[in-house]
C-alpha cells in the first residue's frame, strides 16, 4: 500500500510539474516578446496592427499597440519561426522573416514604419 501512494504521489506530481505553467503564466518552452512600434521621426504609433504567424502550426495572432506604441507578445516557443508585419495607416508595412526567440528569456524588438510619400493631386 505504503508504494502504491509513492507511486500515485509522483504521478501526481510529475504531472503537476509538467502542467503547471511557469512563472508570469507561460509553459516553459515559452517566452515573450516585447517592444515599442515608431514611425521614421521617433514618433509612438499607438494603434499599430501586429500579425504573427508560426511557421511551424501556421497559427497567427493580432494584437494592436497600445497609447504608447508598446505591444507584448507572450506564449512564443522557442523552437518555432515565426513572421511577424506591423501595419499602420500612413506608413509602409513592415515584416521580420523567420523570427527566432529562445527561452527563458524575454526579448525585446523595436520597429520603425517608413511614412509612405504623399501624393498630391492637383
């Protein structure tokens, strides 16, 4: 009886541990990506769209940029690619390729959209 409660006490926790996810709510094989969207002349773009897609599962997720131009992008596995593009009205898309972060830390990525040339019509 006494190892048939060891045995059930360790599958129990083995599966706790495996389960549980990290500290800051993630699993473990997983991190987060942070950063703050400009425009050329150093000016926040709040409103910003952040599309990014996982190579691997093809799943994607979008997410806008608050007041201050910050986004955060949790729950990214380190084994996979991803391709992230950031758009905002006035100002040419932009896209990382085969984008690579790696646990357990947090990363930190900061792009700067071009103003597309206004033209005038006379």
């Amino acid at each position: 009886m006494r190892s048939t409660r060891s045995t059930l006490a360790f599958a129990i926790a083995a599966a706790f541990a495996v389960t549980v996810p990290a500290l800051g709510g993630q699993p473990l094989d997983c991190t987060v990506l942070s950063g703050r969207v400009t425009g050329a002349n150093g000016s926040v773009l709040a409103g910003a769209h952040i599309d990014v897609t996982d190579h691997e599962t093809g799943d994607a997720v979008a997410i806008l940029t608050g007041e201050d131009g910050r986004y955060v992008l949790p729950g990214l596995l380190d084994t996979h690619h991803y391709t992230m593009l950031v758009r905002c009205i006035g100002f040419a898309p932009h896209t990382e390729d085969d984008l690579q972060v790696i646990t357990p830390l947090r990363h930190s990525l900061d792009i700067m959209l071009a103003p597309i040339a206004q033209h005038v019509i006379a």
